[in-house]
C-alpha cells in the first residue's frame, strides 16, 4: 500500500469535484476548492476521522468494500477506480462483473429529482438509489454485504415485503427467481453468482422450490404496485435500463397511465423535502 500517493490522489479528486455534481448544496462560502473532507465522508458512509485519516497519510489499509464507496462517491471513471485499488495494495476486481457505478450514471441518476431510479447488480444488490428512490423504498446505503441484494432480502426477510401488496408477493417472487436464474446461466461459475444460489436454496424453502421451476426472466419493463405509509398506493412501470457491460441495471420507475400515482410522487418529493428540512 502506498499511503503517500493514495492520500494525494484522494485529495485532488476531492479537491475537483463541485457539491452541485454530487447532488449537495454550495452552501456558504467555502475555505478550499471541491468538497469538504466530511461530505466525500458522508457520501461514501464513512466517518470524518476515518477518511481524514486515509488523505493525511496515516489510516489503515482500506478494505475492498470501503474502496468501492470512496470510488463511487469520488466519481471515479473505471481506469481511476483501478487506480484506487492499486495504490491501497488491491487487486482491482474484474470489469464487469463488479458494483462500480461510473460518473456518468451517477449524474443521470441525480439530474431525475422527480423519478424514482436505481443502479443494480444483475444479482439484484442496490448499488445507487436518487432521492426519490430511497423515498420510496428506504436508505440501502448504510446496508452491508447480502443485505444489499433484494432477492436475499426477499426471501430471508419477510418484512422486507411489505412494501409490496400481499396479493403480488408470488408473481414477485417468480420474477426474483427467474431474473437470478438468467443471470447463473450467463454467468455460470463465479463465484458470487453460485454462492448467493447455494445460500438462497439451503436457507429458503420457497426459493428452493421456485428454482426448481427453471424459469427463466426476459428482463423487460413491468408494472408493480409500491406501498408508501405516507402518501399510499402507486402504481409504476419499472423500466429496466442496461449498462455497456450488462452487469448493472438502471431502473427507472414512472407512473402508470390513468393512475393518480403522478400526484402521489409530487406529494412525496414535498414530504421528503420537509422531513429533511425539519432536522
């Protein structure tokens, strides 16, 4: 590891990036160029020591995991994510097969104020949700290993379903399934693909079962209906968006024709705007 030039490349991609590109405000006048040390902190989900550390020459050797955060916070390009990775004394994971979300993405996703969207591995783990996102479904940024992944939520996890109408748990569970089910196939032999399908099968009795079905997902838009304590019902078009190298996905939600579920997003942009502004 090389502490020395890990410390100076972390501070000069901080230094370049402006709030207004990573969704904050400018805020008051600022002391230095870029972002404070605390906000690449709070985007990454890491304390302000920690990081403070790591650009001061002095932190520990990051994990893998911490390195993921700092690039997509950082809004590094893939060459200088492989470049993070190298400096800290890791081996840079694979092109296209990993959870790295490139700046651009990352800016589509913070320009749609008024859509719910998120990035996704083709293993289902949220990699990036926008606000409107984490309105309607909840923070997963603070979540860790499989508890990122939404098929290991849904089946180990019955209140993670609750979002959902009950009477669309089994037509939702077929698709988990059956979306996971191509993706083994694609990619037949890695390692995070088979051990997720180990753990579901020996954990799961209703996956196990469905997995057996041998379905197999198209990966095309569908309707679902979300609940949301505040503002009800809403009935969306999930859009599923491919990345170059097919391993994430965007998903775009927007509202159903002949649905009320428009005034419903309004309604819950100005609550989550309230809520954030009371604190």
């Amino acid at each position: 590891m090389d502490r020395t030039e890990l410390a100076d490349f972390l501070r000069r991609r901080r230094e370049q990036l402006q709030p207004g590109t990573v969704g904050l405000s400018p805020g008051a006048r600022r002391r230095t160029p870029g972002l404070r040390r605390d906000e690449v902190a709070m985007l990454a989900g890491m304390s302000t020591d920690y990081y403070t550390r790591l650009e001061q020459a002095r932190g520990p050797r990051p994990s893998a995991q911490v390195l993921a955060s700092l690039a997509r916070a950082l809004r590094l390009t893939d060459t200088e994510r492989d470049h993070l990775y190298h400096l800290s004394g890791h081996q840079a994971p694979a092109r296209g097969g990993d959870s790295h979300v490139g700046p651009g993405i990352l800016h589509v996703l913070s320009k749609l104020d008024d859509t719910p969207a998120v990035v996704i591995s083709d293993l289902g783990e949220v990699l990036v949700q926008n606000r409107m996102h984490t309105l309607l479904t909840g923070d997963y940024s603070r979540r860790r290993g499989l508890d990122r992944c939404v098929p290991w939520r849904w089946f180990t996890e019955p209140d993670s379903r609750a979002v959902f109408p009950e009477a669309d748990w089994d037509a939702m569970s077929h698709k988990h399934v059956a979306d996971l089910r191509a993706t083994a196939a694609r990619r037949a032999g890695d390692a995070d693909v088979t051990e997720l399908v180990a753990r579901l099968r020996a954990r799961s009795p209703e996956f196990e079962r469905l997995w057996t079905e041998h379905e197999v997902g198209t990966g095309r838009g569908h309707t679902k209906r979300m609940i949301h304590p505040e503002v009800g019902v809403l009935d969306l078009i999930c859009e599923p968006l491919l990345t170059p190298s097919a391993t994430r996905h965007v998903l775009i939600y927007y509202p159903a024709p002949n649905t009320d579920t428009q005034e419903k997003l309004d309604l819950l942009r100005v609550i989550g705007t309230q809520s954030m502004t009371s604190h």
